[in-house]
C-alpha cells in the first residue's frame, strides 16, 4: 500500500492507461474511487488530445471507461476527452451499450450538447441498448393503458387529449379555443426523451394546424421548464423533433403558442414521445 501512495504523476498514469486498455472497467472504478491522487493521474489523460484519440478508438479501453461513473464524469468535464469521444463511433458504441455511461451524458447538458452536435454520435446515442427503452404507449384512453393524457381544454369528448396519442391519424386533440393550448404525456416515471413526432391536422396552410410551439418538462406538473421552442408548421406529415434536455422527467408537455389561423383553436391528430427510462 506504502508503494502505491509513493507513486508519481507518470507511474499512476502509467497503471491507469495499462487498466483501461486492459478494458478492466472494475478496477479502473476502484482506483479511482479508493485513491484521490489516481483522479489526478487520470486529468492528466483526459486532457491529453494523443492519450484520448487512443483511447477513444479502442473499443476495449472505452468499455472499461463507460464502465466507471468516476471515468465517465472525468470525460465530460473534459473538452479534449469529450471532443475525442463524440467523434470516435468506437467510443459513442461503447457508451451506447453502458447504463451508466448513458446515464452520465444524459445528466450532463454539456455533455448532451457535444454529442447532439455530432449527428453520428447522436444517432448512435438515441438507439443504444445501455438504457431501457420508454415511449408514450397506444392510449385507448386518457388513463389506459398506463400514465396520464391531459389538455388545457378539449373542443368535446370525441377530441380528448388521448386521441392525439392512440397511434390513429384518424383522431385528433383539438382544443376549445385559440392558443396558447397544451397537450401533456404523463409518464408513470421519470423519462429522458430525445424523439418527439407531431403530427398536425392538416396539410401546409391549414388554420388549425400550429405554427409555433414549446417543449416543456416537469417533475411535479406545477413547475414546468422550458426545453425548447420550435417555430414551424406541423402538418398532417409528420414531423420529427430531437431533444437534448439534460435529466429525466415525467412530465412532457407540447405548449402551443400560435396557429396558423392565429385565433383558431390547434388541432394535434399525433403525439409520440420516445426515450429512455431513469435507471433504478
């Protein structure tokens, strides 16, 4: 033990680098979280740019770093290590397949933002199999067959806030009046969602179909942020829309802001939502 803590900057790296490559994501945690001065060993490799490229295209060296949370949280505080990653498929591909890899980007907005701006490694990171995945399940109601549809108003109970999340373009929320509206998703947890496809009511042009909407997320549906304002029209073709908010919430709602007839009431005939599950 008296060897280890007598150990330089160099000999630490040194058994660092040999641990990683060794893909041994076990020890590499237990040295990091057992002995402060392996941490700053290993800030001396993060912010390394020829120690990280390496690293970054080994799949074997990456395995053990998205296998430690202590590796993980380094990386994202890095701007060298975290540029190297997103740009390496063989380093999103290892983080992709690691809950607490994923579970690190997803709580980092930095580190969510490095990897949106990417659109290889985003693509990658949206289908990983690290975490569960969740969406907005077909509702046959506003309750069933789990978690909670709801709106600011309904024209009638034939345009509930369900009908805008039952997998039919046949059926359509529509509100009672003039915007601003909201349709919201309840999940029966906290979820990250980085997909969200609207599906307006009509073709370009029609009065009812929005214009102009915000994204907002919240955990106890008084408090509601605001994730992001798009300024479009939805049609009656789908329309994709990727988010990269950091944490998980249970609350999603898509706040209206304006339609295209300006005072007519918006019409949403889909709404999915698809993400990733809060681990345990």
């Amino acid at each position: 033990m008296a060897k280890i803590f007598s150990l330089s900057i160099q000999e630490r790296k040194d058994i660092l680098l040999q641990v990683i490559f060794g893909g041994n994501g076990q020890k590499l945690e237990s040295l990091l979280s057992n002995n402060p001065k392996f941490s700053v060993a290993l800030y001396y490799i993060v912010t390394d740019s020829t120690a990280m490229n390496a690293v970054a295209n080994s799949s074997t060296a990456m395995n053990a770093i998205a296998a430690s949370s202590t590796a993980m949280n380094a990386v994202i505080n890095s701007q060298t290590a975290l540029n190297a990653v997103v740009n390496s498929s063989t380093a999103m591909n290892a983080i992709a397949a690691s809950s607490t890899a994923m579970n690190a980007i997803i709580n980092s907005q930095t580190a969510l933002n490095a990897v949106k701006n990417n659109s290889t490694a985003w693509n990658i990171f949206i289908n990983g199999t690290g975490l569960t995945n969740k969406q907005a399940p077909t509702m046959t109601s506003n309750t069933a067959p789990e978690g909670t549809a709801s709106a600011s108003s309904i024209q009638s109970s034939s345009y509930d806030a369900f009908k805008a999340l039952d997998k039919n373009t046949g059926t359509q929320w529509r509100a009672a009046s003039g915007p601003p509206q909201w349709l919201q998703y309840q999940f029966t947890s906290q979820v990250f969602v980085h997909t969200i496809q609207i599906t307006g009511a009509g073709t370009s042009g029609n009065q009812n179909n929005p214009n102009s909407i915000t994204i907002q997320v919240s955990n106890d549906n008084i408090n509601f942020v605001d994730v992001a304002t798009f300024n479009q029209e939805f049609t009656s073709t789908a329309t994709t829309l990727y988010i990269a908010y950091a944490n998980y919430f249970q609350y999603w709602r898509v706040k209206v802001n304006t339609t295209v007839g300006g005072t007519n009431a918006p019409y949403i005939a889909e709404l999915n939502l698809v993400g990733f599950l809060k681990p345990a």
